[in-house]
C-alpha cells in the first residue's frame, strides 16, 4: 500500500509488531508492571514502619512489665531478625493474610472491607465535583480566553489547588456548617439512618447506594447533605487542576486546521467548542482524572479526618498514631493495588483512544 494510499485512508503505516499485536503486548508490559509498583511501595512502607519501633510497645508499654512486654514482642514476631520479619510478610500477603491490627485484634481485611467501601464513596464524589466544576469552567475559561472570566476562572484554580485540602474542609465547615447551619459539619450519616442502612438485609457499604435501595426518601436527602462538604472539599482540589488542562487543551485544539476550515463556514463559536474542539480535547483528560486517583485517595486521609469520615483515610490516621504495622501496611497496599490498577485502565484506554501510545 503506498504512502498516498495510507494518507487517503487514514491508516497507520505497519510496524513490527503494531496492530493488534502490538497493543496485546502494550496492555500485557503495563499490567505487569503492576506488581513491581506493588511491592516496592509495600516493600518501603514495611521498613519505614519498623523504623519507627514497634506497635506492642506504642500501645502497651507503659502497662506492661519488662517482662510482659517481651512476651508480647516474642509473641507478635517482633523480635525477630527484620529479614525474617520481611519474608513472612511478603509470605502472608502473597497468600492475601494481611494479618491482624495490633490495637484492636481484628482481621486487617475486616478493617478493609467495612471502611473501604466509604473512601471509595468519598473519592467518586469528589470525581462528579470535580467534572461538574473542572470541565464546564475550563470550556468557558478556553473561549472567553485572555478576557475578564478567563482571569477570575484561572484564580480560582490557583486558588483551589494551591490551598491546602483540610485547609479549605475546615472553612467550608465554618461557613456552611457552623455559620450557616446550611450542611452538617461531620459524619456520613444521621445516627438514625445509619442505624436504619445497617439493618438493611443487604448492604454494600455505600450509603448513598443503599439508602436508594432502601426507597426512603429522608435517608437519601440525609446521606446526599454529609456527602457534600467532603466532597466539595476533596473534589475542588481536583477541579482546579482539570479546568487548566481542558482549558489548555481546548485552546490549543481550537488553533486546529479543522476548526479553523469549520469557523471560516460560518460555525457559530459556541458550536465550535462543545461540537467541534471540545472532544478532542478532552482525550487527555482521561489519562489526568486515573492519575489522580493517587492523589483523592492522598486527600481523603485529611478530609476523612476532619469530616469524620469513617473510611480508611480516617482509620490510617488512627492506626499510623498507634504504630500499628499491620493495619497501615494493609491499607497502603490496597491504595497500592488501586492506584496501579487505575494507572493500567488508563493506559488501556488511552491505547483505544490513540494507537500511538502502544508503539
């Protein structure tokens, strides 16, 4: 096939190994770099823990006796040489034995299962923000660009990745929950509606979806009224980023050759963003909203925290205070684990989008 003909129908020239091939290889190499990622980060936060000491003697020591103490190191495995410590974990965790918390004595997958669910809710939450806030403002900053709502939109951006996340949770929690008395200041839930979502015969752990199921009309409004300073407050650090990425895209696509021949037919401007500039634009944003998965799931330690949001973000805080390895090492794992996963989706996706990526 000559060049001509390749150019006329759009085709991509051959290469060793492009094609169907070359993506099956693309998609294989980065889902096996999945477990490289997962275990050195696993590997880093293992021994950054022990550096710290151990969690019998943060939880225990001043009630024990010297001798009680030892025991419950000899016991927990912690006075064992550190090489073997580290094999019998990298053991158990490949096994999926994540063992149990030091502070409370439960299965570290208990503890995963029961509170990820809320971390998972908080983080899709903040997703919905930050498209609903980030892409229609990066469209409006794109077109009126270099002109007065360009200049404000660009601020707020600054100002919403610049601010620090707890930062802007707790005004958020001043004006709108103290001030105003507009929004509760914490909680996922009403006690009342948490207590009536767990005697559901079935839950996911979703309140938001359970509440639904359940067809009450005054949970859902419950759950919908915590849900939303948290996820303002996680989903705004998001928002800031993704309008100048559509905005900067938007603007360069609108230079296009394409757009250019659709304005000199007489394409009102309006129709030329949303129809004609604006999907290509938005290809890198996919690639932008898996990497921030790292980073919702970063925010969520703090805006759990100062929400009392019971999730794993909230727990992590609690069991890093107590020194217990077990419990953040399973937790950093399963962050681990989503993070890497997320980043291998994207990277499928993209090589659906733009066959480049897979050469």
């Amino acid at each position: 096939m000559s060049a001509e003909t390749l150019e006329i129908t759009g085709a991509a020239p051959a290469a060793g190994g492009t094609g169907r091939h070359g993506l099956t290889r693309y998609l294989v190499v980065r889902f096996l770099l999945i477990i490289p990622t997962v275990f050195i980060l696993v590997s880093l936060v293992f021994f950054l823990m022990r550096a710290t000491g151990d969690p019998v003697s943060a939880a225990f020591g001043d009630r024990l006796t010297p001798g009680q103490l030892q025991a419950k190191l000899h016991q927990a495995g912690y006075d064992r040489p550190l090489s073997v410590q580290y094999l019998d974990y990298l053991r158990s965790l490949a096994a999926g034995d994540f063992g149990h918390t030091v502070t409370d004595n439960q299965p570290v997958t208990h503890v995963l299962g029961v509170y990820g669910a809320a971390t998972a809710e908080l983080a899709l939450n903040a997703l919905v923000v930050a498209l609903l806030a980030g892409v229609p403002l990066g469209v409006v900053a794109a077109r009126y660009r270099d002109r007065a709502p360009d200049a404000v939109l660009r601020l707020f951006a600054v100002l919403t990745y610049a601010t620090p996340v707890f930062f802007t949770g707790l005004l958020l929690k001043l004006v709108l929950a103290v001030r105003l008395g507009w929004l509760p200041a914490s909680g996922r839930a009403s006690t009342d509606v948490q207590l009536f979502l767990q005697d559901q015969s079935s839950t996911t752990g979703f309140y938001l979806l359970d509440a639904l199921r359940s067809g009450d009309g005054t949970a859902v409004t419950d759950v919908l009224e915590h849900a939303v300073l948290p996820a303002l407050t996680l989903g705004l650090l998001v928002a800031g980023v993704l309008l100048r990425l559509v905005r900067t895209n938007l603007i360069g696509t609108l230079s296009a050759d394409y757009v250019d021949a659709a304005r000199s037919r007489g394409v009102p401007s309006l129709r030329l963003v949303t129809r004609h500039a604006a999907r290509p634009a938005l290809i890198p944003v996919v690639t932008f909203l898996g990497l921030q998965v790292a980073g919702l799931l970063g925010g969520a330690v703090l805006t759990e925290t100062t929400f009392e949001w019971k999730g794993l973000g909230y727990e992590l805080a609690h069991y890093l205070t107590a020194r217990d390895f077990p419990a953040v090492q399973g937790i950093v794992a399963l962050f681990a684990v989503v993070v890497a996963v997320t980043n291998f989706l994207v990277d499928v996706v993209a090589a659906l989008i733009d066959p480049r990526v897979r050469y």
